[in-house]
C-alpha cells in the first residue's frame, strides 16, 4: 500500500470518529488559541519560504505567500466565529411519519474525506482544516511547494490539537506531486476534491479525477447594461465589477450594452478613467484577470442572455436596468451560480455572502453552487425508527397503505 | 457535430424555456392525458417488443418488460401526483439582508441537461419524463434495445405534448449504443447521468464518465441483530429484509449477529423456513440479490459496525435492539444513506418515503444520497438585487460592514 493511500485509509478512520462523538466545537477552540500560540514558529517558517521563493516567485505570488499577524488574526477570528456556529452535523432536515411507530429522519452529515489542493497561501492550511472540522469532514491538503515550511509548521500545529481529541489524521499534509495523481485516483476512499489555484490547476484536476471536484476553472463574468439603466448606476457597477481587484473570478471580464442605451460613452470613459482597456467586438469567453474588458453592443436583452449562455463560465453575471420586468426576466433566465440586479459581481464571495469562511467558489451545477461555506461540505442521511415495521405490510392484497404525515 | 450532439445542444435550448417560463403543471397535465390517450397505440407497440423478445429474455427480465394498463395507470397517477405537487423551480430557499437594499435570495433552480440510461422497463420513459419536466429539467433517455418499439411510442407522445407547449426537445430518446459513449463523453452540455439498471452497467458508466453519476452500483446491505434484540422482531425483520423481494438493492445481504443474543438458531431457522440459505462466516461484501445470506457472528457492536464500514456499500444498513443507547449510536456511527433502527432495509424506496416518485437510489456521498425524488435533481442559485452597490464601498480602510441578516 502506497504511503498516501495509507495516509488516505489514516483519515478514513479519523472521519468516522471526528464525526461521531469527538467534540468539533472544543477542537476548533483549541485549534485558535494553538495557532495563537504557535505564531512564532509560523512566521518563522514561513519567513523561510519566502527567503527562498524571493526573485524567483511573481511579486502577487511572492505576496500571497506571506503569512503575517494579519493573516494569523483573520485566521484565528475564523476559527473562533466556526467554534461559536451551531454544531451543523447531525442537525434535522426533515422528520416524516411513514406510519405509526414509523418514523424517517432526513439528517445532516459530513461527507467523509475531502482532499484539498491549492496554490501558495499558507492560511488556506488553517481555513480549510477549520472548515473541515466544523463540517466533521476529514481532509488530506497539498498545498504549493513554495509553501512547504509554513504549510508543515501550522500542519504540525493542527495535528497536535487533533492528537489531544483523539482524532489524529483527520487533517493531513501530503507533500509531494505524486501524491496528487495517487490521491485523484483514490475514488473508493475521497469523496470529494476542492481545488483552489488557476484555470490551467483546476482544469487538470477535474480532467483526470473520477472524484467530484467542487470549484471552478474560470470566472467569465459579464455586466449587461439595458436600455433603461441609471447611466450613473451602469458606470459605478462596471467599474467595481472590472476595476475593483481584476485579478479574481468574481471580476467582470466583458460588458454587454443595450444598442438604445443612451449613455454609451459616458460609460466607456469611466471604465478607462479607472484604467481598462475596452476590447470591441472581440475576446468573448476570455478571463483576462486584467484591467481589459470585451465589449459587445447588443440588439435586446434576449441577445445579451444568448451571448451569456453562449460564451460566459456560469460564474457570476450582473443587469443594470431601471426595468423591473427586465430584470425580473433576467434573473430567472440567467443560468449562472449568481444573478445580480444592480449590483457588482465581484459581491460574490463567501465572507460577503455572510458564510463566515468559503471553501471556494464553485460553477458545478451538482451539490454545491455559488460561494461555497459549510454547507457545501455537507450531505445527509435517512434514519428510520421502528418497532418491527416490515415492509410485507404496505405490499400485496391487503397493503396497509403508508401516512407519510411530515412532522418537521 | 453528431447527432447525439445535435440532441444535447436542442436540449440545452429547450431546459432554457422549459426553466424559464414554461407552465410546467399544464404540461404534466396535458401528458398525463395524452398517455391515457395513447393507450392503445403504446400497448401495440410493448406487444411487438415482447413478441421479438420471447424465449430470448430471462423471465425476469420479460416480466420487467411488460406495459399493461396496471403500469400505465401508476404512470398516468405519478405524473398527476406530480402536477399536483407545488412547483419546485424558483422556491426561495433562504433570503438574507447583506446591507440596506442589498438582498441576496438562495433560490431553487434545476439543473440542465439529464442523460438516463436504463434497463428494460418501459414505463421508466414517462416516469422520467415526468420528473425531468417538473423539475424544470430537459433529459435525454437511452433504454434498452429490447423495448425500443415501447420505447419510441412514448416518447412520441411525450414529444406532441412537449411540442404543443413550445419546449419540443426537453425530453428525447436516443436509441444507439454508440450514442451512450457520445452522451457520456458530452460534460460541457450534460450535468447528470441517471443511470437504472445492473451492477455491471452503472459501475461501466462510473468508469466512463467525468460528468456526475447518481445512483448505485450495487446494494450490500446488513441487518445487525443486538446482543438485546427482541428474538421476534429480529426474525422478523431479518425475513423481510432479505425474503420479501431478494432481487433488488435494498434487500440485505449479510446478517451480522452478537454472540451473546441468545434467540440465534430460531433466528436462523426462520429464515431457513423463508427459503434462505445461509452460508456461515462466508461471502461478506458479495451482493447475491437470491435467497441466500452471508453470516457472522461478531463479538460487539463495534466489530459490527467495522463490518459494515468494510463490507457494505453505504446503502442501507438496520440494527434490531432494544437498547436504546446502542441504538442511538449505530444510527450515528454508521456512514450509509439509510441507518434502520427495528425496521426492514427493505424501506429504503422513494415511494415509500413519500416522495411520490424516485429517479433512483443514490449512494454518493455528494449532492443526493438515498432514494432521490424531485429534490436530487434540483440546484440553486443566488440572486442579489441591489441598487448601485458595489464592493469598493466595503473594502479598505473606510470598509461599511455588512449586516448580514438573515430574514428566511
């Protein structure tokens, strides 16, 4: 067996304790104030990677390595505000009388062991492993090798804490590329893979995983300006939604205008007054990640909707209009994990969604869409409670038929 | 572009309309109708296909076959059940208050474009139709060559009904095998397989695509009889839940008994007096689907929930005790889509559940799990409606908080 398989098979074991009795909320509390504790040893390790990443990593990459005070208080405010959340696994979804003495329960339960793959960010070790916990999912992590010191000292802080509960190995590190490829293969024991990093990571991943994979590749979003948009409101909105931090999913990457709306060029000189390059007519379905934006001047909304469908990531796809039947009408028919109405895309985030912490965002059309909190890690179960119920009863000639009396 | 592609692009098109504005509790209606209608037209064509597939089907298999008026009658009463069910599309799920005039709603929403591939049974075709359509879902059908002519018939009336609501191609048949690997292979138009039917032909299916499968492979489902169980009940339930209807997933297959239950060989002897043959500390894991029993006797609980954890397929898995604290705990502990407390695994079944109709039994651990009615094939998405908001407002030094308060 190989060494992650083992590791795999170690975090098996350890979901189906972290999941039944362990105390999620006492190690989530105990996992802050270790991680407070522990910050020494963090920055120092950390100051390590980045000594050695230092010309060699992009200046935004360089950037999201670091993990200062800063990031170690958001990280441990995340931890606290998860510990303080009502214990979700468990929780009763639905509650159902077949019949007397017959009862179903629809429960909330975690999913089982998730694997993590993600790029630099060092906090994303801490978040997802807090995630992970509250949602009573274990989790494997492979972050990036510019990484490694800083991933390796909080890992080894959180696998003391896991030690202590007796739930050892419900977080893991893995470290090497290999391992990736072993653990996408691993369908009988991961249940899910969140990847967290660039097009190009994610694309491999869902290409060469039977696993489900929560999370996007792209973020194609787009800003349609109707014939009746406040001029002042479409100007504000693309602005924010291209200019505001372009390097993300949540940015707008080209913006759709009514032929009719009358403020056409007063809108075009705010977007290059905030720094955007205006394509015409042209790089539709492109993630710039930049200060550049497709523009396309369309006959109807039924034109914008085709063109969204046609070219945009599903991710997230904003209206400017006065019009309430048009907006309406667009937010029913845009097939997008968000649909807005004056308002920007880049609003499309976990934290801003008040999730408390994201996992990521996801464009999949199964089990999770849009920002994805700790909901996204869970699943349910069906309990039924009897007394001696056997199913001869409710067959045949004299069927007893069922009540199905919903009680919650 | 192929055919089969051609099919899933006019697919997509019509899961566009039948989501948006289509009076999908009319369509139910009118097909209901029309399938009542058709009577006599869809029997002439299910006594052509059972004529070519005499001597040639196993009897089982020639029974599953067979489309008489008791089978269009539940068809007909399902998809009137169905119209009468409220709709589920655009059912707001949660509503919460980023900001002043800052709305976000989580609303339900289908998922696309459905591809069930299925086995024998023609009335599968209307029953899936019918939960496509009100789930707002367009579905692409593959059944067996053996009913193909049953097949076509329905769907032809299915088609009429469709086209006379203006979403012709929301459900369509496609008829060759190649067709399946074309389907498979479509993940950028295709959301869902379903696929009904053999071990061999789901785990081939699971094998062959990147596209999210729900359903079951197979079914090893266990009765675990407590140190404490009630010697009546345990016979009982052990009977029905493997003699009632051995053929089928939820019908169990290994029996797991404490040493210490003192009722052990009138156990046995019951189910021998079913017809059951067991086979002692032998064929763990092996899904016989016959009258026969895998059986062990184990030394705890925790030695028998190991063993399901190890052996079973996370279906449905049953514990008869009057302990109540045991009990309690194997509900917890046990990580399958139905934990039993003195009752059959034989419940496991969406009519019996109450969800009027079922798609299937699923044992993922993402998306949907235990038997899947309308609300596996359902999504989401969020909306916000703001008036001019943009993030910029919320960001850096000046940041306005969010209020984040949830109103549903």
């Amino acid at each position: 067996m190989s060494e992650t398989r083992q590791q795999a098979e170690r975090a098996r074991q350890a979901f189906l304790k972290l999941s039944a009795d362990a105390d999620r909320t006492a190690i989530l509390k105990d996992l802050a104030e270790a991680l407070r504790a522990g910050a020494e040893s963090i920055f120092a390790a950390n100051a390590r990677d980045l000594e050695a990443a230092r010309g060699t990593l992009a200046p935004p990459l360089y950037k999201r390595l670091m993990f200062n005070e800063p990031k170690l208080r958001d990280v441990v405010d995340g931890t606290l505000q998860l510990a303080e959340m009502p214990d979700p696994v468990g929780r009763v979804l639905e509650t159902t009388e077949l019949d007397e003495g017959l009862t179903l329960q629809k429960i909330q339960t975690p999913i089982g062991v998730i694997a993590a793959i993600f790029e630099s960010r060092p906090e994303v070790v801490a978040q997802i492993a807090a995630l992970a916990i509250r949602s009573g999912n274990a989790v494997l992590l492979k972050g990036g090798r510019e990484a490694a010191q800083s991933n390796a000292a909080i890992g080894k802080i959180i696998e003391s804490v896991l030690e202590r509960h007796g739930v050892a190995g419900a977080v893991q590190l893995v470290s090497t590329r290999e391992e990736v490829f072993q653990l996408l293969a691993m369908d009988d024991l991961i249940s899910l893979v969140v990847p967290r990093g660039s097009y190009d990571m994610v694309r491999h991943i869902q290409q060469n995983t039977k696993i489900p994979v929560l999370g996007h590749a792209d973020g194609v979003c787009h800003v349609y300006v109707d014939e009746v948009a406040d001029p002042e409101k479409a100007a504000r909105i693309a602005v924010d939604s291209k200019a505001q931090y372009p390097a993300v999913c949540n940015a707008a990457e080209t913006l759709l205008v009514h032929k009719d709306f009358p403020a056409r060029e007063q809108l075009f000189a705010a977007l290059r007054a905030a720094g955007v390059e205006l394509r015409m007519e042209t790089g539709f379905g492109e993630e710039f990640l930049d200060y550049i934006m497709s523009v396309r001047v369309v006959d109807s909304m039924d034109q914008a909707i085709a063109h969204i469908h046609r070219y945009g990531s599903a991710h997230t796809d904003a209206i400017v209009t006065e019009n309430e039947d048009a907006a309406k009408r667009f937010l029913r028919e845009v097939d997008s994990a968000g649909v807005y109405w004056n308002a920007s895309t880049r609003f499309s985030d976990g934290f801003r969604y008040g999730f408390g912490a994201e996992v990521g965002i996801s464009t999949n059309k199964t089990h999770a869409r849009g920002p994805v909190g700790v909901d996204g890690l869970m699943i349910y179960k069906y309990l039924l409670t009897g007394n001696g119920h056997i199913v001869a009863t409710y067959s045949g000639e004299n069927a007893r038929p069922f009540r199905h009396r919903r009680v919650s």
